[in-house]
C-alpha cells in the first residue's frame, strides 16, 4: 500500500507541523505494516486515504473492501504509550473501548477498527437529552472504578504519572518550562503553591484512589455505536491520576448544549459509581470540586507529547499557560 495523488492530507491550523510522515521511508514503512496487519486478519485496503496531521499524531483512514474503514495511527515517543494501553484496556474492561487490531509498541504504531458515531456527530444531527451526558459519564466512571487495581500496570506501560500527592511537583515543573506567561500572571501562579499543596493533600485523603484520568474526554474523543452505549478512545494525553480530574472537560461540553442548570445531574452520575466504602456524598462533591481545578495540570503537561521537532511556542503553549491560569478559578458548584 502506498500514498498516491488520491491521498487528502488535512493538516488543520498546523500548517507548518513537523510529522514524520514527511519522512518517504517512515511513511513506506508504516503503510506497509498497515499492509501486513490488515493482510493477518483477512482484510485489504481498497480506496483512497485520507490523512490527518497533527504534532501529537499521524492519523491515517484506509478504506477496506467490504466493511468499515480502519485507523492507522502513530504517537510521539512520548506518547507511546497509547497502543499498549488501548490494547490492555480492551482485556480489563472490555466494550468500553476500542480493541486494536495490531499495535507496534516500540514504533507507537497502532490500527484501530472503526468505532461508529462519534458523539459529536450524533449531537450534530439529533437532538440529545442531558440524560445521554450522564449515561456517559457515569459509563466512565465505573470504567475508571474497576481500573484502580491495574494502576501499577498502567504505569508499568508508560502511562505518564500525575498522581495526586504528585500533582505540586507537575505544577513546578510546567511553570519552570513555561514561556509564555507574563510576569504578573507567573507572580499569581507562584504566590498559589500552600494552596495547592493544600488542595492535594487535601484530595488524596478523601478516599477515592488514583486511577486512569483521559484528560480530554469531549465528544469528539467517545463513539456513541447506540443509544445509551459509548466507546471512548483516543488516549494520548492520558495519566495515571485523580480520576475525578476527567470529570471536568466532559462537563464543560455538556454545559455549552444545555446550560448550567445540567450541572447537578452531571455530578450525581459521575459521582454515584464511586459511592460506598465510607466515602460520603459531601466528600466526593468536595474531591470533585478540588479535582475540577486540578485537571488542568494534567490537560497541560500534555502538551509536551509532541514529534522532535516540533515548536512548543505555538498556540497549544499558549494553551497550556491558559490552562495553568485556570488554577486560580473557582469551580463552578458548591464543594459540598
């Protein structure tokens, strides 16, 4: 298999990325083993690829005769470890997420079958009730509930580490990296550092323990394939953190289709699977609120998974100091 005059590259706002599909003999190689992968189970390509690029990924859609495409992707060496742990994902919790088809682990290579529907798409053709929200987040949250014992395998696969006793030391280490924040907002941020020790402290000893956190979990990173049923995927930003730290950009896009009076319902549907074990419902609203603030640490470390090569000055540096501002927001709902 190999590109040809038929190949749609989308390159977005990032016109100027630099992937290593540039490289002929990287991109030979990896259409080759897409070649070899799809021949193991059966299949074929037939039709033209349509290619999407980014500084944190190589997406590739290859048509294959007779059935739904498949999904090449390829991660930074920083975030390799996407293929492992969709892999393992698909073994512990099984019809929450994509099954792989193959994964080359020390390339960051994987091929992925298709989903469905994005959420997003359903949202754009039919009206959605606030209730399919809160199906998906209470999906989620029972997911992230029975991988807290596979912490020590997900970071036995490379999954990055932002536990939440660790959470200072990721904030230290974004604002010594940062380069983009003025002095004023960088004063504000260094005057935070008791209050957010304070604040971790403070999540860790309400009793919900560290778990698989996405770190972007909207509607353009979750299949719906039915109503009621979700299939999340894409995990290139994840971390091994406070779970509730995921809650935060689910929520936000629920609120924008159906405004802020969703908000208590959301939290209860999230909230319910992680009740029991003495854990009361004013502590989890508290950890939910601490979390809240919390989450953007992880949303901006991110930003660093991306190819050698790649500018860190651009607009997603600019995000991550607007995601580190973030931190002197309050949430928005009462911490119980």
């Amino acid at each position: 298999m190999r590109e040809d005059a038929t190949t749609v590259v989308d390159r977005g706002q990032y016109l100027d990325a630099v992937t290593p599909w540039e490289q002929e003999g990287w991109r030979a190689a990896a259409l080759d083993w897409v070649a070899e992968e799809l021949g193991a189970h059966g299949l074929r390509a037939a039709g033209p690829l349509r290619v999407r690029l980014r500084p944190w990924s190589v997406l590739v859609r290859v048509p294959v005769a007779e059935r739904p495409a498949v999904w090449f992707k390829a991660s930074p060496p920083a975030g390799a470890f996407e293929g492992p742990l969709t892999a393992a994902l698909a073994r512990w919790v099984p019809g929450h997420v994509l099954r792989p088809l193959a994964v080359d682990a020390a390339r960051g290579w994987s091929l992925l079958p298709d989903g469905g529907d994005l959420f997003r798409t359903v949202l754009g053709r039919e009206p959605v009730a606030p209730r399919a929200w809160e199906e998906l987040l209470a999906q989620y949250a029972s997911m992230q509930r029975a991988l807290v014992p596979h912490v020590p395998a997900l970071e036995r696969l490379g999954v990055p580490a932002a536990r939440t006793a660790g959470l200072p030391a990721v904030f230290e280490r974004l604002l010594a990296g940062d380069r983009v924040l003025g002095p004023a907002d960088r004063a504000r941020l260094e005057a935070l550092r008791p209050r957010l020790a304070d604040w971790c402290a403070e999540l860790g000893s309400l009793g919900v323990p560290d778990s698989l956190d996405h770190a972007d979990l909207h509607d353009g990173q979750v299949f719906r394939p039915a109503p009621g049923r979700y299939t999340f995927f894409d995990w290139g930003d994840a971390a091994v953190s406070h779970p509730f730290c995921s809650l935060r950009v689910t929520a936000e896009r629920a609120l924008h289709h159906h405004g802020p009076r969703a908000l208590p319902r959301l939290l209860d549907a999230y909230l319910e699977p992680w009740t029991g074990e003495s854990r009361t419902a004013a502590g989890l609203r508290r950890a939910a609120a601490l979390a809240w603030r919390l989450s953007v640490l992880s949303r901006a470390a991110a930003w660093g998974r991306l190819f050698p090569g790649a500018s860190g000055a651009g607009p997603g540096a600019e995000q991550s100091a607007r995601w580190l501002l973030d931190l002197l927001a309050e949430p928005p709902f009462r911490a119980g």
